[in-house]
C-alpha cells in the first residue's frame, strides 16, 4: 500500500478534494480506514464466477456494435473473479452490492434485497440476464426495484454512455445513481416532506449525514459510479487493482468520451510500445 494513496483518500474525507482514482488493491486501504469514516461503498465486485468473454468462432468480420464488443473484451478475466468474493472487509460502512445473489450466503442478516430490472421494456428473447439482485445495508428500503435498461447493445441512455461498454462487466451510470441515493439519499430540503421510498436514516457514529458521505467504490473498473457521484454532486473515491480500467475510468471523469477516449488510449499504447 502507497502512503500517498491513503493520503488521497484521506484529502477527499477532508473536503479537500472533490475524488480521486487510484490503481491499487482496496483491501490495505480499507482496512486502514476507521470504521467512523464518513464514506459508503457503493460497488459492482467480482462475482467469484470466473467469467471470461469468449469469442465466437464463426471466422467471419466483424459486422455490428455486438461482434466488436465480444472481440474486444475476448480473453479478458477480471481480477479477483477466480474466487469467491467475501463482502465482510465492506461491511464496517453502509454499503449497497450489485450481483449479491451470487454470493448470498455471505451476506449477513437485515438489510435490503433489491432487483436490477435489465429489461423494463418488452423485449425479444436472447441470451442476457434479465435481472440481477443488490443488497442494501440500510433496512426497510420500500422501493426495491430499480428499472435501467441494460441488454446486449441495448442502453439506457446512450448519450452519457456513448453506446460504448469499456468493461466486460461495466453497469450503467443511471443504475449506479439509483443505487447511492438508495443507499444514501439526497439533502432534505427544508420544510419538505421525506421522500417516498427511503428507508431508515443510517446511523452515523462520525456525524456525518447520509447525503455528506464520500462515495466510495473498491472497484470501480472504468468509473460508472464515479461519474454517478459526480452527477449527484457528490465526493468519490474509485480503487481498483487493474491500471487499464482505472485509465479509462480518469478519461471518463475528466469528460471524455466515445473516439476520444479512442484516441487516448490509442496515442498512450503507440508512446509505450
């Protein structure tokens, strides 16, 4: 672990810094982290189902936005995928899962189970999931499904996504802000009623209030919490062990996108090769 890493993270607790991305293990890092610290894990981890995107074999170009995408994620493993993950070191804050029913049985009793609807819209069959499930550590979350269409090519809003999966795991922007105000819901504004659907406050042994907690995602891959943060005007920290996600992650924050995110990763692989 790099000191001047935990001292990132410690400037964004501080106010003294909107977020930071840091190429490195999460697990040192957390586990230097007091268990007051004002920050909720908000994260998409590795299943522990070894996945790998397998090219078909069909011999034949490329030929639509399905075919390259298969292409170019084929062979790629992501990290920490070959065994199975343990939520336990997350635990010590609020935290908000995704794909925790694949690891259910790690999962401690209370809380929130809540459904990822992939397909709100009718749609034709094919080989896609249509549903993931999430676990939300705060209790008596009422509204429980969340409705972001994420299918094959098919995307939710094309204009912040730019019709481009980066990740062979990469979740949408959209889902990811329902997910940090499930778990930790915007500033009240005074004199208005609660909102419909929100759970319990969360308790706050540092004081810090629901809305002020640091967005924190141990593995953020390419960012799409990240930027969900930003939207929400919220402080970010984004960790993950892998440098060629977290490069495209700090091109996605800074607000590119599409060809020119291309032709970054482009000119830096001609520089080093």
């Amino acid at each position: 672990m790099r000191s001047s890493d935990l001292r990132k993270i410690r400037d964004v607790l501080a106010g003294r810094s909107q977020g930071c991305i840091l190429t490195a293990d999460c697990r040192p890092l957390l586990a230097a982290l007091p268990d007051d610290a004002p920050i909720a894990i908000v994260s998409d981890p590795p299943w522990g189902i070894q996945f790998v995107q397998h090219q078909a074999s069909t011999g034949r170009p490329a030929s639509n936005a399905v075919d390259h995408w298969i292409r170019r994620n084929a062979g790629i493993r992501v990290a920490g995928d070959d065994c199975p993950f343990e939520p336990a070191p997350l635990l010590r804050w609020p935290v908000i899962l995704v794909g925790a029913g694949r690891f259910a049985s790690r999962v401690p009793p209370g809380g929130t189970w809540m459904t990822w609807d992939k397909a709100p819209a009718k749609a034709p069959a094919d080989t896609f999931s249509d549903s993931e499930f999430l676990w939300c550590s705060r209790p008596y979350v009422k509204r429980n499904v969340i409705r972001v269409l994420w299918k094959g090519i098919c995307c939710c809003d094309r204009t912040r996504e730019s019709g481009r999966r980066r990740h062979p795991m990469q979740k949408p922007i959209l889902l990811m802000e329902r997910m940090i105000l499930a778990l930790c819901p915007a500033a009240p504004v005074a004199g208005a009623r609660p909102a419909a659907g929100l759970g319990r406050p969360l308790a706050s042994p540092s004081g810090a209030a629901d809305w002020d907690r640091v967005v924190v995602d141990p593995y953020c891959g390419v960012g799409s919490t990240l930027l969900a943060a930003m939207g929400l005007g919220r402080r970010y920290v984004g960790i993950d062990i892998d440098a060629r996600w977290t490069r495209i992650a700090r091109l996605r924050v800074r607000g590119l996108t599409g060809r020119d995110i291309d032709a970054r990763l482009h000119n830096s692989a001609m520089q080093t090769g």
